[in-house]
C-alpha cells in the first residue's frame, strides 16, 4: 500500500504574483479540466478604535494544521468531481496589500471548481489553527478574528 503524504500547505512570507502565475501555468498541459476557481486573500488596511492595521503576523499549530487540511482536502475530493486542489497560507508578518491566502480547485466544469473553492476557504478560515496577530501603525496589536 502507498504511504499517504499529507501536502504542506503553508508559505514563509507573502504569496508572490509569480508564484500564483506559476502555479496556474503549470496546469496549462492537463487537457481535461475546463474551469478553475480561484480564491486570493489579502491582508487590508482595516481600521479598529481608530487606527489602521499594517501588517498580520501569522502563526500555526502546524503538526495539527495539516492533519486537518489533509481530511478537508479528502472531504473535498469526496464531495465534488474536481482534477486538482491546492492551498497555500502564509506564516510571518504580512504587510497590507500582499496576499496571505491562496486557494486554487480546477475541475471539468466550472461548477464543481467553484463550490470546491468556496467550500475549503469557509472550511479552513473556521477549522484550522491559524492564527493572526494585527499589527496597527502604531505597533500595538490584537489578535485577529475570523469572519
């Protein structure tokens, strides 16, 4: 029997452009998928008690983290006829503007990429253990809460 090898899904630092542009051209080849559903969460300038968040510091029970995107990504797969399904998160600090969250599902039909995608990012935002520190201008903090 194959030894099953749960993926690693985070990423030190922002998600770079290029990464994203990679990781779709490299689909270019599989012939039999017809839709693909993209899912880009960026780090906002939000403000709270009047002051601005510049960046989120992101920090993971990762060893818990994987064992559980590795059963939604089964889940996933179980439940929609999807190719492929690929998610990338990042840990470190996190300016405003740069993309921290990056969920990608490609299918036959664009339905099935669609609901997969939307699926996981609700999925991952309420089970794993990720969490975010918010930085503000004026280097306070808090934790973040996800929404």
């Amino acid at each position: 029997m194959k030894e099953h090898k749960i993926k690693n899904i985070f990423y030190s630092g922002a998600i770079p452009a290029s990464f994203i542009a990679d990781s779709i051209q490299k689909h270019h080849a599989k012939t039999e998928i017809g839709g693909h559903s993209i899912f880009l969460g960026q780090i906002r300038a939000d403000e709270k008690e009047g002051k601005r968040i510049a960046a989120i510091e992101y920090t993971s029970y990762k060893e818990m983290a994987l064992k559980k995107m590795d059963q939604i990504r089964e889940d996933i797969f179980a439940k929609y006829p999807i190719s492929c399904l690929h998610v990338h998160h990042s840990l470190g600090l996190i300016k405003t503007g740069e993309i921290c969250f990056f969920v990608f599902a490609s299918s036959p039909h664009r339905k099935a990429a669609i609901d997969a995608c939307e699926e996981t990012v609700e999925r991952i935002k309420k089970e794993l253990p990720i969490w975010g520190k918010e930085f503000f201008e004026d280097e306070t903090y808090q934790w973040k809460e996800n929404v």
